[in-house]
C-alpha cells in the first residue's frame, strides 16, 4: 500500500497536472513504454544459435577497433575483435574472423583507437557551466554563501538551466561521457533536453530547507520530484533521485519523508556528504554525532544512496558505508580546488565500497573532464595512500565505467561492454605521439591521453559523436548561447 507522504505527493501532483505546461510532459511523448524490448534472455537464445539462424538479421552496427576494453572481466585487452549491435544492445563479441561473418548493415573500422564503455559522470551540477569562473580560489562555504548561492537567486530560472544544461551535455559528450548524474535546479527542463540529446542521465530533484528556483520549499520540491518520477518511470534513459543537498541544509523530518518516498519509489538518494572538516564539527556540535552517522540513525543509507565528496572519513564511517553497501562519489579536482580535504578512495576500496567518481559542477572545478578527473584520481590516490600500486589504471577506468553503472544503479544496462548491455560506447584515439610506444592501452589511456583524443561515442546504439563532432547538437549555437549569458552575467556584477 502506498505511503502517506507518497499519497500526498501524488495527489497534489495530479491536482496540478491539468495545468502543467505541455513542456513538462512532452518528455514522454515520443517513446512508448508498453513497445516490446529485447531481453537478454533473447540475447542469450539468439547467441547460441547455428549461424544461418543468426545471420537472418543484420547487424546494425559492427566496429572493430585496435583494442576492445569491455572493463568486466576486470583486467581484460582484447586485441582483433569486433563488437556488433543490434537494436541498441551489443549482441556479438568475437574475433575479426569470426565477427566478419555476421552481416551489418554498417562495418566500422577503428584503426588505432581503443573501444571503452562510455565514460559516467556520477556528480554534477550541469547547468553551473554558467558560472563557470565566477568566482574561484575560495573555500567552499564562502564560495557558496558569497558567491554561488546569491548568483544562482539572482540568474537561475529555466531558460539558465535550458542554455546551462546544453553546454553541459555538449561538453561531456565530446569528452566521451555518455551518461551523467544532474543534481540542479528545474529538473524537469534538465530531463527534456537529456530526452532530445539523447544521452543517458540520473537526474536528481534537489531538496533543501529553504526556497530555491523552481520551487518554494522543500515540500513542494518532493512534490515536484514525485510528479517527474511518475512522468519518466519507463524512460529507457532517465532515471528520477532525490538529492537532499547535504546535511546540514535538510532538516530531519524532510529526511524522513525522503526516505519513504525513495522506499516507496525504489529510486535513489544523491546526497553531498563529509565534504569539508567544517560540516563535521558542525555537525557533532548541532547533532552531537557525525553527518554519516545520523543519516544511518534516521535510515536513509543503503545500496541506492550515493554519498558524494566524502572526503573527511573516520573507520566507522567505512563500516557504516560497508554494512549499508552505499556507493561514494568522488570528486577529487573540486575537492583540491576548494581545499576540502581528500577522499580516502584505496581504503574504501579496500574495505569494499563501491567508489565512482565525478567532475562536480563547472564553477568548482572547473571543467566537466571525466577523463582528465580519473587520471586526477589515479595519481591523488597513490598519494593519499603512500602506496605507488593504489588505484592502478584498470581499476581507475573502472571507478569512470562500470562502478559509476553500479552508484547509479544501472549497471544491468550500462557500464560495461557486455553481451546484452545498452552500447553506450566510446572509441579514443590512441596514434598520437604521446601515446607512443604502446604497452597497456589502458595504461595509456589513464596517465597520457586528454579528452581531446575521443573520436566517437554512442549511446544506446545512436551515434551521437562522429570523428569528433556533435551529430545532434549545434556546437556554434551552444557557445553563442553561453557567451551571451557570460556577457549578462558579468555585465551586471561589475555595475
């Protein structure tokens, strides 16, 4: 039976629905959820059909690149083999030899370039590309409460976040991140243009205690979250969180109502978490315990929460996320750019927690480089830990892959280059002259190649990079766009 507050929602949303904007349900107008999928008990029948069965249908697609990284199994090259897909999902990969059997509709040769799952920001704040530069060389609470906060009051309203957004994706995508976790006002405009873009995204509704863009209280930003949950259930790629901001800014009762709604719901809970010393003593002075510690008391963590920065981190608060199976986010340029502190990543990973990793927003960072932010990762780790063997090259890919998949609660479907995922792919070019000599592919990829180096990227089998260009996003347009925010913006702050 549903719950009380789960009613509640639900009810005022439907009250309100018939005067929604067309805008905020025009997400869901252009796919069909009850349409048949395939499965991959299909995927698994059809592989082990005799050939002549399985080459009645073409292949939609088959790349065959220089080196194919599937990620699971951990550690695995494969050299001279193709990956074929079919009605979005990866459906063969075999050897060149036997690959070339299959007919496709299209062959892709991938000479010198590596095939990797696409890259999965698992933090982010996409339309803050707006305020990109705004105010750097600050720490985090006066870079929030004199700085971004009274910015955001003052610009954020939907065509911000409509024009932020964009740039955003347009930036990713060209990094090779083909998937992104959005905690950022007016959601629900975030959702129509990850619908048009056609990228993959967890979007989570933020909630605080006091009135932000988009939505008067906390109340109402539930209410929002629960509307745009029920619009989007059966979107094959968004997917509804709810992102309490932090601890110190949501009250326990809003908590509590959290918690039964993400209960009720099965979604997750994306929440800033131990991200400076100064939230901790805070905290054991308001609540006489640390933030981790009461969010377990009041029963929020568990496999779908998503600690994010967690940088300050005692032994109890590993056994906390250990015993709870969360997943942490780590953020490491943001955390050095703000002086925040550092994420323990070796010993999480040690202890078993799933550790993911994102870029944060672009105003903390201050760029949306996955890429670069795990090669961040590997290096920062080894530091932390005094060991040069923490977090090698293949675990930190997959901190960028298959465990951002695992945070999100995705990874059934995405993360990794398996036979019946999503192909959401990316194909980096490895011939340049600072890749050269080539030992370990990954190796290459994680300590000497830049973003600039991806070539290609898909997203559930649609091609949305092409030898570097945006196949569904006007590039020039986007920028002239942003420069004329940037120019509204600055115009403004120097009066």
């Amino acid at each position: 039976m549903p719950s009380p507050i789960y009613r509640q929602c639900s009810a005022t949303y439907r009250q309100c629905s018939a005067t929604r904007t067309p805008a905020a349900t025009s997400v869901t107008a252009s796919f069909n959820p009850a349409s048949p999928a395939i499965t991959l008990v299909d995927l698994l029948i059809q592989s082990r059909l005799p050939m002549s069965r399985q080459s009645l249908t073409p292949l939609d697609l088959l790349l065959f690149p220089t080196w194919l990284v599937p990620v699971e199994p951990a550690g695995v090259v494969l050299k001279g083999h193709g990956l074929g897909i079919r009605d979005g999902r990866i459906i063969l990969i075999a050897p060149r030899e036997e690959a070339l059997k299959h007919p496709a509709q299209e062959k892709l040769e991938l000479e010198g370039m590596m095939l990797a799952p696409g890259l999965i920001n698992t933090h982010g704040h996409a339309a803050m590309t707006l305020f990109r530069g705004l105010a750097d060389d600050l720490p985090l609470q006066r870079w929030l409460r004199d700085h971004i906060w009274p910015a955001e009051a003052r610009w954020v309203d939907e065509d911000f976040v409509r024009c932020g957004t964009e740039l955003a994706i347009a930036e990713q995508l060209k990094g090779g991140i083909t998937c992104f976790s959005d905690m950022y006002f007016h959601p629900a405009v975030v959702s129509e243009l990850v619908h048009k873009h056609g990228v993959r995204a967890q979007i989570a509704v933020p909630v605080l205690d006091f009135p932000v863009p988009g939505a008067r209280d906390a109340d109402e930003a539930l209410r929002n979250g629960v509307a745009l949950f029920d619009d989007l259930k059966h979107h094959p790629r968004i997917s509804i969180a709810f992102g309490p901001h932090a601890p110190y800014s949501v009250a326990d009762d809003k908590l509590e109502n959290i918690r039964i709604l993400v209960a009720e719901m099965d979604a997750c809970i994306h929440m800033h978490v131990h991200e400076t010393a100064h939230e901790i003593q805070e905290a054991l002075h308001k609540h006489g315990e640390r933030p981790l510690a009461r969010l377990a008391r009041l029963q929020l963590l568990g496999p779908r929460f998503q600690a994010v920065h967690m940088t300050q981190v005692d032994e109890e608060d590993i056994a906390l996320l250990t015993e709870h199976n969360c997943s942490v986010i780590h953020c490491p340029e943001s955390n050095l750019k703000l002086a925040s502190g550092f994420c323990p990543v070796e010993r999480l990973w040690e202890a078993g927690v799933n550790v993911a990793i994102g870029t944060d927003g672009a105003a903390s960072n201050n760029d949306l480089d996955l890429l670069g932010e795990t090669r961040t990762a590997a290096l920062l780790a080894k530091a932390v830990a005094g060991s040069a063997t923490a977090l090698d090259a293949h675990r930190a890919l997959r901190m960028a892959t298959l465990n951002g998949a695992r945070a999100l609660g995705i990874d059934d479907h995405t993360g990794s280059l398996e036979i019946g995922k999503f192909a959401d792919l990316v194909a980096v070019d490895l011939s340049g002259l600072a890749q050269q000599p080539i030992y370990d592919p990954v190796s290459q990829l994680i300590y000497s190649t830049g973003r600039d180096a991806v070539r290609h990227a898909w997203v559930g089998g649609k091609q949305l990079l092409n030898n570097g260009k945006l196949t569904r996003m006007d590039e020039q347009r986007v920028i002239a766009n942003a420069r004329q925010w940037g120019a509204r913006i600055a115009s403004t702050d120097s009066q």
